[in-house]
C-alpha cells in the first residue's frame, strides 16, 4: 500500500512551525517547511510532497488561493491537503472544502487528532491509487468491462470514508426507461468529463452513483451543476429522452431511496435557463 512519507507545512508562526515538525517527524515523516503561498506552490512543484499541512492566513499567497491553484492543475488534483488553521467560521470551512480541501484540523490541535486525521489521509490516499490501478489495464490490453453492478464497490469506498472520518455523501443519477442508450451515454460521458478524479459506480438498471467526498450542501450544488450538464448533452443528441433524476444521502440507502423517489414522481429538476 502506498504511503505518505514526505509532508510539506505551509505555516508561518514559527511556533506551530516546530510543533507540526516534531509531530511530523516523531511519526516517521519527512517534514519540509515553507512560509508563504507562493513558496507552498514552488515545494509543491519541485518536492512532489505526499500531503501537505495549509494554514488559509499565511503572506504572498493565502491557503484559499493555494487550494484553487493546486486544484486547477492535473498533476496536483488529488494531492491530500490538510488544513490546519485557527480560522474557525462556517463560510471559512465551507469555502475551503468546496475549493478542494481534504480535510480541517482546528487550532489548537491535539497531537492524536492530527495523526489519526494524516494516517486517514494516507488511506484514501493508497485507495485512489489502487481504484486508479485496477481501471488502468496494461499497455496494449483493452480495458475490461465494469461489472454489471459495482455497489459492492460503492460500499467499500463508503466504509474507507468512514473510517477516514472524512466528509462525504452519496449522489446518485438515474434514467427513466426511454430514450436510447447512446443519449444515456452521451449525458454520463459529460458528468465524466467534468469529475475526472470520481468513480462512477454502475449499479441497477441504468443507475450509477458516486462518492462526493464533501458536505451534503456541496453535494447538492455538485448535482444541480451536473444536471444542467446532462440537460445539455441530452439537448445535444437532439432528444428529450430519457428523463434524469436525482438522489443524494449520507449512504448508498439514503440517496437510492432519494433516487427512486425522484424516479415515481417523475420529478426531474428544472431545466437550466
């Protein structure tokens, strides 16, 4: 299992700075240490760190401005980052996750917390990683089919988030029975163009679902963007069919039982003006 071995600290109170070094170091990790920003992303790019500790006040560059850089760029997309900040407001940390942040550790921390919060890094790490491998097929081999149903897949990728502690919901799309497969491909084909770095498990039916590794307000967001997506590529195809529906939750229970309801009712939201 790959793990996390080098750690770059983005702090600029010296005090923390040889706090978050020796908790770095007395778990057998490499510690690296910038100040500022624009030095973070300098380290980042030179270094290739394994995770990486942001505090959001820091000088030339702040953490919200690092987040969006690190998450624009392919090579640094699913580079684990941790906050650790004193910054303690709502819109603060709903900011911050919605530009990307794995996780929030609050100033002062406890030693265990911020442990277990980097081992649980580490392991949705090595898990992304492994996903990663086992839907890359070797070099002149075609990628094998996806099993007919991957739920079994979709909980294992729920029971590492919850043992990583980590944000996450479920969202769900489903199609109603009309409309050609092709338009069905042609919508899912933009939801994968627009989260390259989400699995999308194929379940029941013409049902797939995901994991959106954030709160259930971003989670809500991520569906409505990615509904106008499907509204337009379906547009494209020159179709009206099949119909969309949503469904979101903390587990694969709650957003199937969202999805179905949506489903009945023949509820799909409105279409995007």
């Amino acid at each position: 299992m790959p793990q996390i071995t080098r750690i770059l600290i983005v702090e600029d109170d010296r005090f923390n700075v040889r706090l978050l070094s020796e908790i770095c170091r007395s778990s057998g990790y490499t510690a690296d240490v910038v100040m500022d920003g624009l030095e973070a992303l300098a380290a980042i790019e030179r270094d290739r760190p394994d995770l990486v500790l942001l505090d959001l006040m820091i000088p030339g560059l702040d953490g919200y401005g690092v987040l969006e850089r690190l998450r624009a760029h392919p090579d640094t997309a699913d580079l684990p980052v941790i906050l650790v900040t004193a910054v303690q407001d709502r819109e603060a940390r709903a900011r911050a996750i919605d530009l990307g942040a794995d996780d929030w550790v609050a100033k002062p921390f406890k030693l265990v917390e911020l442990q277990q919060r980097i081992r649980a890094a580490a392991q949705m790490r090595a898990f992304k990683r492994q996903l990663t491998r086992d839907l890359t097929p070797p070099a002149g081999r075609v990628r094998p089919k996806l099993p007919p149903d991957d739920t079994a897949a979709l909980d294992q990728a729920l029971e590492i988030c919850r043992g990583a502690g980590t944000l996450h919901q479920v969202v769900s799309v489903d199609f109603s029975n009309d409309g050609a497969p092709e338009v069905v491909e042609a919508v899912m084909a933009a939801v994968r163009a627009h989260l390259p770095e989400v699995r999308l498990f194929k379940r029941f039916g013409r049902r797939q679902s995901f994991v959106w590794e954030k709160d259930a307000l971003s989670a809500r967001r991520a569906a409505a963007e990615l509904h106008a997506l499907c509204h337009a590529a379906r547009a494209a195809s020159g179709a009206d069919r099949p119909r969309i529906y949503w469904g979101i939750g903390a587990d694969r229970a709650a957003a199937d039982a969202a999805c179905t309801a949506a489903r009945e009712a023949d509820l799909e939201p409105d279409a995007p003006r």
